[in-house]
C-alpha cells in the first residue's frame, strides 16, 4: 500500500508537467512508455514460450513517436506505420532467405502486433499534443480515464451483481456491468466540467457527450485488452518497475486504447 502511495505522490504531479509543458519532456516521456511497454509485452511473449524478435521490435517502436515528433503534422498519418511496414518486410525478407518456416506467423505476428499496440497507438498522445489546447487536452484525456477506473471500480464493489447477476466478462470476473455504467456516467460528467470550466475543446455540447462516451468505453476496452494478453501468458502483471501499481502496460492499457480513438474522433468532428 505504501508504494502504491509515493508512486501516485510522484507520478501525478510529474505527469500532469510533462502533459501540460508538452514538447521534448512530452517526447522523452513518450519514447519511455514505449521502449518499457514494449520490453514488458515480448517479455511476456517470451515467458510464455514465444520468439519475438525484440531488439527490432523496440528499436522499430522507438523510431515512430520519434518520427512523428519532428514531421507536420500532415505527414504523421503515413509515419505512424511505414516503419512497421518496413520492419515486417526485412523480417520476412531474413526468413525467406534462411529458409526458417516454424513458428513464423506466431513469432513475427507477435513483434509487429507489440509495435501496433503500443507504438503506433501510445504515439497518437504527439499527435494530441499538437492540436489546440494540446497539453490541455491530453490531461482532460488522463483525468477522465483515471475517474472512468476508479468510478467502475467503486460502483462495482457497491452494487455490482445487485443489478445484473452476471459479470461483465470472463476475462476479468470480478469486473461488473454495474461498474461499467458507473465509469461511464462519471468520466461524461468529468468531461463536461472538465471543458465547461477551462473550455479545452470547441465543439458542441453532443460532441463532447459523445467524447465522454467514447473514452469512457474505449478505456475499459483497453484495460480488458491488456488483460486479455496477461491471461493469455498466464501472468498477473505486464511487470515490477512500478511495485504494487505493476508495470508500464498495467497504468497505461487504457490510455494506448483512448489516445488514437479520441485523435481521430476530434479530427473529424473538430479539427
């Protein structure tokens, strides 16, 4: 419980710096999640008896929010995955030539789906970054994903199965749907305060329900993903770096998922 307490003292201060400052901290912090998130995923690929091929897979990883940070924006689009589709040719290109046929889908389909995962999706918090109100608007995303955990969480130990006596998912049985309405009707209320009270997006008020909606979803999805992969190499946590919260994939599982969702959701309603 201790640890749990200095890393959230450290860690939240230090997070909303880096979201609000944006730039090279926004960056560094960036290429960090990646590089540990990543290391984390075929780690856990690896312990389950898969061969990821994870120098390149990281080195390839690093190379996109890199990328991203020194393009147009315009340009972005098209970096987020040329480097994935570079890497999956030469690794094909490697296997053609030495003939080596076992296992191939299995083990290149594992690197290139860690760097989908956590590369091309986490990178999207860049491409936030520089939208209007950039620093703003990836801590609104934070906050309201950090209330849509802790709201499913509380509703769900206070009346989950009082309502709908299954639960939510086998992929995490304790989880409830009660719990899941209560993180969605938090974070669209978070939302809406959140921007009537520091007017970080200009759009209307459907628009803004409709983010609240979204994010709300589309952070349980992303918690229940990362489970989904934990079950499946028969782990408890992605890793130790930060004690009792887990590893980098345990705090950030909903954030990979939201990220790329709301981006492109406020570029075709707003920006």
């Amino acid at each position: 419980m201790l640890n749990r307490i200095l890393v959230a003292i450290l860690g939240i201060p230090l997070l909303i710096y880096i979201f609000y400052t944006g730039g090279i901290p926004l960056l560094v912090f960036t290429n960090a999640i990646i590089g540990v998130g990543l290391y984390e995923f075929y780690r856990m690929a690896e312990d389950f008896g898969n061969k990821p091929y994870l120098k390149s897979g990281i080195l390839t990883g690093l190379l996109i929010p890199n990328l991203i940070y020194f393009l147009k924006p315009s340009e972005s689009s098209l970096i987020l995955f040329l480097p994935l589709v570079l890497l999956f040719i030469l690794i094909m290109g490697m296997r053609v030539i030495k003939n080596q046929i076992e296992n191939t889908s299995r083990d290149v389909g594992i690197t290139i789906l860690g760097i989908f995962y956590v590369a091309v999706l986490f990178s999207h918090i860049l491409l936030l970054g520089k939208m209007p109100n950039g620093g703003k608007l990836i801590l609104l995303i934070q906050i309201s994903v950090w209330i849509c955990d802790s709201a499913a969480y509380f509703v769900g130990m206070n009346f989950g199965r009082k309502f709908f006596k299954e639960g939510f998912s086998i992929i995490s049985p304790k989880k409830s749907k009660e719990g899941a309405i209560g993180g969605i009707v938090f974070t669209i209320l978070t939302v809406l305060i959140l921007n009537n009270q520091f007017n970080i997006i200009a759009g209307n008020t459907f628009v803004i329900l409709l983010l609240g909606l979204i994010i709300s979803v589309v952070a349980q999805i992303g918690d229940l993903a990362e489970s989904m992969f934990k079950r499946e190499f028969k782990i408890k946590d992605s890793g130790k770096l930060l004690g009792e919260h887990g590893g980098i994939l345990d705090r950030f599982d909903s954030m990979i998922f939201v990220l790329p969702v709301v981006y492109n959701l406020l570029k075709i309603f707003i920006y």
